[in-house]
C-alpha cells in the first residue's frame, strides 16, 4: 500500500468529526450503570463498533506516515546540526590565535606538579595528538611543559612506571623540546637503561633546577662529573641504596659550588661519604644515614652557622648505639631553624633554637636501613638519653614550640618534664614500634598529668598543654602486654579536652592505634562507647586496634 501523499492540512481535516462525536443519550446513560444493554441497544453498539475499524485503520496509517516523516526530519537536521559544528569549528576563534597565545594556553592547563612520564598517552604527549598545530605548540613553544620529569620513579602503589620505547631516545626527545628551560626531574636508577638516563642528564646539568635521584651508592662517585656545572640548582633530594662500594675516595664534590641551593635532602647515604655543599642560601636541610658516631656534627654544625636563612634543619644518624658516647660538643645557637627532626643526643644538646616550634625524635627506622646497616635482627630505636637531652636543649633554648613527634623513643621521666616545658604545644605524637613494660607507668603518669585542671579567671584551665588540638598514640608490634594507661582516665582526660568552652582551645584530633599478637588495654565496654561519642561533639578521631590472636 502506498502511503498518502495527500497535504498535512487535508489528513487533519479527515478526523475533524472525532472532536465532535458524541455518544447518544442511551448509551451514554449506560455508561454510567452497570446494566446490561437491551437487545436494540446491543445490535446498535456492534454497528458502531464496527463502523470505527475503517478510521482506526486509516488513522494508524497516516500515523506511521507522520512518524516516518518526523524520522526523516530529524535525521536531516542532525546533519544540519553537524554541518554547522563544521562550519563554526573552522571559525572558532582558537585556529586564529597566535602561535605563542595558544602555547600560553597550553601551558596554564599543566598543573605546578604534573611531571613528563614515558607513558606516551599522557601528559604533553596527549596534547600532541589533538591536531597539527597543537603539535606545533607543544613540541616548539612550550619548553616548560617538557622540563619536569619523572624517569623510571615508582607510583604510590609501587607499582613501576611503564617505559614504551627506548628510554634514552624518549629522554632526548623531550630534552630537546624542553630547550633551555630549567630542568626538574625525578629519576630512579635501577638497571642500565635508567643509568644511561643519568649520563645524559648529567650532560645538561647546567639547566638543573629541582633533582630527587635514587641512586646506587656505586655510582655516587660519578655526580662529580656536574662540580661547577649547577649554577640553577636550588633543590637536591638525594636517596642512596646499596650496591657495590665505593672508591677509597668518600668524598663527593658533585654540589660544592652549587650558589642557589636551598633545600638538600640525603637519605641513606653510606656512613662515610661526605658531600661538600654550600650554606650560604640554605633553607632546609636533611642528612638520615648509619650511625657514624657523631663524627659530621662539627662539620654539619658549621653549616648551621653559615645558614642565616636555615628553618628546617634534620641530622638523623640511624643505627642501634643506643647510648652517645661522643664528647660534649660547643653549643650553636640559630635564630632562623623552626623544624628539628633529630636523634643524636650530642646534637640536640648542642644547639640552642629560640625560633625552634616543631621536633621529631626519630632514627628514621624502616626495613631498608634495618636491612643494610643492622643485619635485620636488631630494632633501632632513638638512644636511652635522647629525651634528656632534649630537655635541656628546650631549657637552653625558651623557644614555644608547636608540635612534638617522638618516634621510638625511649621513654623515662623527661617525657613529663618536656611536656611541662611546652604550654604552647598544639600537636603531641608518640609512636612506638616496640613495648617495653617501663612505659606503662610513665605514659600512665602522663595522662593523670594531663587531665590535671585548675582555675585560671573563674575557668577551668588544665595544667600542661593547654593549648594541645592534636593528640596521635600508635603503638604497633604489641606482643602479650596489658597496657594500662588507655582506660578510663585516658578517656576523660581526652572527653575534658575536647568539652571546652567555645573560646578555648580544645582537642579536635585524636588519632589511637594499637596493633600486636596477644595485648590488652583497660577500656572497658562504657569507656570505649564514651570514646566514640565525642565524635558527634566535634572529636576528628581515628580509633583502631588489631591483635593478630583474636583475627585467627
């Protein structure tokens, strides 16, 4: 059957009598009863059941070829529509911008720490691919874009970065695109082709912003080749791991005229390397290696004099010595240092901080250094007479500080007496990888301490760290102890802390985490509950606990 071909205003007009059709009395009459209809009504309403097949049909038909047609409509606009996207994107105003205009662009959607990878689907690399003068952009007008780099780095998962190609050919790519502009990369040498990588780097040392290399300690030696060839660097962060040994020569020249260099970070450096650098711009340095007895402290302490602009400065010399044997050295005093992150009792009992506000105890420990430098049999923790020597390092310095992190060490009586000595503390951490009966009663007497109040103007004011808003315990590798202090008395001393007027300092940060085999605290069902609820009263608190026993 053909479809009608009839004008859209004749196929309306056929159905204008529906609008108007109405039932006849009797039968509408019908409709609202649920009587039967009498035997004339019955032939009448047949009748005019069957006289409405023909309109049903003949409308459905002409239906089907309005929709047909609606089809075909909306089937040519689409076609409309992309022609004029066609149309509108050859005039879109970006195909007319200057060259350099577009690079501008292309550079501000790169954000400040979005680094170059060998992943050839990401980064500047994608926006390559988009068209012929992205391309042209991004390959010869935005050197910046190529001169962050990340080189055989490891992801947050550990996971490594895929290398797609020959990374030596990649990495002179995107040298060459790079231009003159300052380097920053991330390189971790691991096999040959990343110590290629280095060779090449080390040629264009003179464009060396920012470096973070990890490097095997044989190959320490061959930074040298860049002395005097490092006028930009302004930031080194230096991670050693072992492999093979070095020269009878331990000195390292590489960074001994480096005139703007103000961050330098050395992790794990072999004991008896030595880095000659300069101090003159220094603002915050990093030294975490085997114990070597204290011998760098004078050198490192000359550093300290000659650093006028010195706020971070961190000395960590990790081993298992656990008492310091090394003579008294003569106190330095800085004006500019307000972070110590620190192990050697020598250290810290010869310097004197007035501007001193954040300290971490620390032996730097993990299975790395444990591995390499103690056999892995033996924990390092902080030696017995850190704390000691941390207290009279704040009596010498009267500085207020902020934040006191202590990471295994080894807790005595001095714990109470820095605590007294640092009202305005607002972030207290403890960390211990390893339980020793003795801490019980001392962490014990610290709690009673601080949940101690007295009246200050008609309020209630406690008497060590008033001011404390973070509070973090961690406790791991607890094996078949019962640990007293967190009970009862801990958690109102946290409760009162937190229930402080509005306009006093409270604790909002609580972070408690006891891991182990076989341990036991004092909180009881009501106090555990009590804990809890001061979450709905404002409490950050992160509550965790694991004994490996009850998980079997």
């Amino acid at each position: 059957m053909q479809p009608s071909r009839i004008p859209l205003e004749d196929i309306l007009a056929k159905y204008d009598w529906i609008t108007t059709f109405t039932h006849p009395p009797d039968v509408a009459s019908l409709l609202r009863t649920n009587g039967a209809p009498s035997p004339p009504q019955s032939a009448r309403l047949k009748v005019s059941l069957a006289n409405l097949t023909t309109p049903l049909t003949e409308l459905q038909s002409d239906l089907n070829v309005l929709r047909n047609a609606v089809v075909s409509l909306e089937t040519q606009m689409s076609r409309l529509q992309s022609l004029k996207h066609d149309y509108e994107t050859a005039l879109s105003p970006i195909r007319h911008l200057p060259m350099e205009v577009l690079a501008g662009i292309l550079c501000c959607s790169w954000k400040d720490d979005d680094r170059v990878t060998y992943d050839l689907g990401d980064g500047p690399w994608s926006l390559g691919q988009v068209c012929r003068s992205w391309r042209n952009a991004i390959e010869s007008f935005c050197p910046g874009l190529w001169a962050t780099l990340d080189i055989g780095c490891n992801d947050l998962d550990g996971a490594k970065r895929p290398m797609k190609g020959d990374p030596v050919e990649i990495l002179r790519v995107v040298l060459e695109r790079s231009r003159n502009h300052p380097l920053d990369f991330h390189l971790w040498v691991t096999d040959q082709a990343t110590e290629r990588c280095l060779d090449l780097l080390i040629t264009h040392s003179k464009r060396w912003s920012g470096v973070t290399l990890g490097i095997p300690s044989s190959l320490l030696p061959r930074l040298s080749a860049i002395r005097g060839r490092i006028d930009l660097l302004r930031r080194v962060d230096l991670d050693c791991f072992p492999s093979g040994s070095l020269s009878e020569d331990s000195d390292i020249w590489a960074f001994e005229i480096a005139p703007k260099l103000e961050n330098l970070r050395m992790s794990c450096l072999p004991p008896d390397v030595n880095i000659p650098f300069p101090a003159t711009n220094l603002v915050s340095f990093f030294d975490a290696r085997p114990f070597a007895g204290d011998r760098l402290l004078p050198k490192y302490f000359d550093i300290v004099k000659a650093a006028p602009g010195l706020r971070s400065f961190s000395y960590i010399d990790c081993g298992v010595n656990l008492m310091s044997t090394s003579p008294l050295l003569p106190c330095v005093t800085s004006l500019s240092i307000e972070k110590f992150w620190v192990s050697s009792p020598s250290c810290i009992r010869s310097m004197k901080l007035p501007s001193l506000t954040e300290v971490t105890l620390t032996t730097m420990y993990d299975d790395d250094l444990d591995t390499q430098h103690s056999g892995g049999d033996e924990f390092i923790k902080c030696p017995v007479d850190a704390l000691g020597a941390l207290h009279q390092m704040l009596l010498q310095s009267q500085c207020s500080l902020y934040r006191l992190h202590l990471i295994d060490a080894v807790l005595d009586n001095n714990l109470a007496n820095i605590i007294r000595l640092t009202p305005s503390l607002r972030r207290l951490v403890i960390e211990l990888n390893e339980w020793v009966e003795d801490y019980d009663p001392i962490l014990d007497s610290l709690v009673a301490q601080m949940s101690e109040e007295y009246l200050v103007d008609g309020a209630m004011q406690h008497c060590v760290v008033p001011s404390l808003q973070e509070l973090g315990i961690y406790l791991s590798n607890i094996d078949d102890a019962y640990i007293s202090f967190i009970g009862s008395t801990f958690v109102d001393m946290v409760a009162s802390r937190v229930r402080r007027p509005c306009e006093a300092p409270r604790l909002t940060k609580l972070c408690l985490s006891i891991s182990g085999s076989g341990w036991i605290h004092d909180l009881d069902e009501v106090a555990e509950n009590t804990l809890k609820s001061l979450k709905h009263e404002g409490l950050q608190l992160t509550y965790n606990t694991y004994d490996a026993d009850m998980s079997e």
